[in-house]
C-alpha cells in the first residue's frame, strides 16, 4: 500500500471522528460558547496522542516483533499512566477555559478517562495491524509474482540450450558431409537463434510467432532425416491476434523427433493446431518402437515435466494436458482457454 493511500486513510478517519465530536455540540443543545468547541478540540489532541503512541510505537516495538509479554505488561502500565494524563489534561483545559469540567481525577469521571483512553488504543493498535496485514498480504503477492517470472525464466533457460545444442548437431551433420543444403540450414539456425535472443524472453509472443520458430525447428530436422512428407503440420484458424507464452509447444515437437521412429517411410510425426476464439486445441502423435518404451520414459525428463509446471504456473485451472502411450503411438493433445 502506497503511504499517499495511507495518509487518506488517517485523514478520513479523523475526519469522521471529529464530526462525531462535534456534531454532539452542534445538534445536543444550542449556545454553547466558543470554549466548548475549543474544550472539544483538546479532547481531541488527547486521543490523537494516544492513538499515535500506540500506533507507531507501542504496536511496531513489542507486537509486531512478537515481545508478547512485554507487550501485555507496557500496555496496563501505560493505559494506568495514559488515563491519569488523560484526565489531568482535559481538567486543566477545563480550569483554563473556565468551563465547568464535570471533570475529576478522583470522583467517578475517572472511568470516562479510562474508557476513552482504552477505546483509542484499540482503535490504534487495529488500525496498524489491518495496514500491516493489507501491507504484507500485498507483499506477498508481489513475491509470488516475482517467484513466478523467476521460475519461468529458469524453466526457459533450462530448455533453450537444450534446443540450441540439437540444432547444432544438426547442422554439424550437414557441413561434415559438405551437404549443399547446409546454407539453408544455417538461414534456418539464425531464425531460431533471433527467436531466442529476442523472444524466448518475453512474457507473451503472437502465436503466429510461435508457428513460425516451430516451422524453422522442423525444417532442420526435415534436412537431418531426408524424408519428404515425415511431418506433417496441419494449422486451422486465425493465428495472428492470439498472444500465448514462448517455447510452450516445443519440448512436445522436440520429444516427437527424438523418440519417433524414423526408419518408416510413412509420416512419422502430425501436428495439428485448431485455433478458435478462446481456446486452443493442439494435438501432436508420433510412432515410436515399443521396444524401447521404458528407455523412453526415462529420457523424457526435463522437457515434459517444465512444460507441466510451466501451464500449471500460467494457465491454473485453465488448460487440459493429455498424454498417452498406446501399442506404438504416442499422443500428446492440450487444450488451452485463452483470455
């Protein structure tokens, strides 16, 4: 909470409390002398004082830093001391005013002191702590958000290189082999490189970005295994105005090639992506050998379990992730409500 919205707080409050005050001169009877407004306005001083003590001092120094027994024991002696000022202070307001005071610190009025003396205190020591609790609670949330960008942007570092290193290979493959295709492919790396460096960053990217980074990803891949028609990547609807987080579908493409079996001269990964006003559907299938399923399991690793994490931290409650393994398909289908 910002301190401008923390004075308006105080200055509303002392605000109603005086009109309370002197609303009981102005409507409780008529012709009363000037005095008695400034017998008011004393009155007024007082508790202020003993809102304020309480408030910065007494709360912050023993409550806040959990001196509860302390605490206990400052707030009877000051509420036996705070009492007799109290009424000490209005009396002598009373004589100087030459009112009549209805005011003694030994007659029964003592308790009208120790009434109002306890009442500010409570007042005091709530108002903190209702700030300090709005205070922290905001706090804490500012944190969580912070944690949450933190995590994202390890989650993102971790998978990066992960990508990078792939893609080198896959060039290091061509220009061993004097491949003349390499220059395509190098004009392929640089588009995935720019991503990198100046998108991969980013909170949100246009989806449309997002396919484009993944087309230049199957392409070098498309150069490595020599097989025309090995993807097939199906896109229906409008990409260009929807905003999604970078990298989200990549780890799923990355495993497809990884694992997928490619010695088939049939497709061996289809991509499909519905793109719908607010939801998203994208659904990609690979074949894989099944003798190899428990070698696969384990090397799915890093890539699966961030992107997990990663739609649990940005869209909670708000997408479906399917994964399943069957004879020798694998399928991964998501479903996500956009905003």
């Amino acid at each position: 909470m910002k301190k401008s919205h923390i004075v308006i707080i105080h200055i509303i409050f002392w605000f109603i409390v005086l009109s309370l005050s002197f609303s009981f001169l102005i409507f409780g009877s008529s012709g009363f002398p000037v005095e008695r407004y400034l017998a008011v306005a004393a009155k007024s001083i007082l508790e202020a004082c003993d809102f304020y003590i309480f408030y910065l001092l007494i709360i912050p120094t023993f409550f806040i830093r959990k001196r509860y027994l302390r605490f206990f024991a400052i707030t009877i002696l000051y509420v036996l001391l705070y009492t007799g000022i109290y009424a000490v202070g209005l009396t002598y307001t009373y004589i100087v005013l030459k009112l009549t005071p209805g005011w003694g610190i030994l007659d029964t009025q003592f308790v009208v002191a120790t009434y109002y003396t306890i009442l500010y205190i409570l007042l005091g020591g709530l108002f903190r702590l209702a700030i300090d609790g709005i205070q922290n609670h905001q706090q804490k949330i500012r944190l969580e958000q912070q944690n949450v960008k933190n995590e994202l942007a390890l989650l993102r570092s971790q998978i990066n290189p992960h990508f990078l290193f792939n893609t080198l290979n896959t060039i290091h493959s061509y220009i061993i082999s004097k491949n003349p295709d390499s220059a395509q492919a190098v004009i392929k790396l640089s588009d995935i490189m720019r991503y990198m460096l100046y998108d991969a960053g980013k909170e949100k990217i246009t989806l449309e970005q997002e396919l484009e980074y993944l087309n230049s990803y199957i392409s070098l891949q498309d150069f490595r295994l020599e097989k025309e028609g090995f993807v097939q990547f199906n896109i229906n609807g409008n990409a260009n105005e929807l905003q999604i987080p970078p990298m989200l579908f990549t780890p799923f493409v990355e495993n497809a090639f990884k694992h997928g079996r490619k010695w088939d001269a049939q497709t061996g990964i289809v991509i499909r992506m519905d793109i719908k006003p607010r939801f998203l559907h994208f659904e990609i299938r690979n074949f894989f050998d099944s003798s190899r399923a428990p070698d696969i399991k384990r090397s799915e690793g890093v890539g699966l379990k961030n992107v997990r994490r990663r739609l649990e931290l940005l869209y909670p409650d708000k997408h479906d992730l399917e994964i399943i393994k069957k004879d020798d398909t694998f399928i991964v289908r998501l479903r996500i409500e956009l905003e």
